[in-house]
C-alpha cells in the first residue's frame, strides 16, 4: 500500500511504503502528484519511507513501476532533483546502495531513525 505522508516540507512529495503494493497504488497514489509536478515544470523532490511491514508488489505494481520509471524517470531524468529513502528494510537498503547511482536525481537512504533530517536534506535545507 503507498499512502501519502503529510507535514511534509514545502516543495517535497512524501509517500509511505506498507505492506504489498498494487497497481492501483501507483495509479491512484503515486503517479498523480510526481506527474503533476513534472507537468508543472516543477523539479521533483521526494521522499519515501518504506516500513518494515512491506511485503513487495503484486504482478500489476511491477508492470507499472517499470512503466512509470520509463515515461516519468529516466524519460524525464532531469525534472528529478533527488530522492530520500527512509526504511531499515535492509533489502531495500541494500538495493538502493547497489542501484541507486539508476534513479533520476540524487538518491540518498536515510534510517526510520532519520526521517526528520531526510525531509530537510530532500528539502534542499540540509546538506547532510
């Protein structure tokens, strides 16, 4: 399930990683406010926080992760300025640190523990 955080700093979008993701997360969730600031002319600034309680995407969430990475990431790399991932998944973890140097913009991983200096460096106020 991704829902949307609040009290998120200005300019940045936030979104909370639970459980199996589907594809109506990513139609409904995700995919309306990233394409919205692209839309917009507005560089991305985003944040995630994956909880320990994600279990992985169902067959529909992967297909539209690949096509939303195609068509709204590295199809448009340079309406990105970076990314926070904010989980002790040490799966995820480990992902990012392997992939990370794929995604559109910066991407930096931040612990559960962190999750308030990952809304300042996402906001561009903390170089951390």
């Amino acid at each position: 399930m991704i829902e949307l955080l609040e009290n998120m700093p200005d300019g940045v979008l936030g979104f909370r990683i639970t459980g199996e993701v589907t594809r109506a997360d990513y139609d409904d969730v995700l995919m309306p406010p990233i394409r919205k600031a692209i839309e917009s002319g507005t560089k991305v600034r985003a944040l995630t926080q994956i909880g320990p309680g994600f279990t992985g995407y169902d067959k529909g969430a992967v297909w539209a992760d690949v096509k939303a990475g195609a068509e709204w990431g590295i199809g448009r790399h340079n309406s990105w300025e970076c990314i926070a991932v904010v989980t002790d998944v040490r799966k995820i973890r480990k992902i990012t640190s392997m992939f990370g140097w794929m995604s559109p913009g910066e991407l930096k991983t931040f612990k559960l523990e962190e999750l308030d200096e990952a809304k300042a460096w996402a906001s561009g106020s903390f170089n951390a």
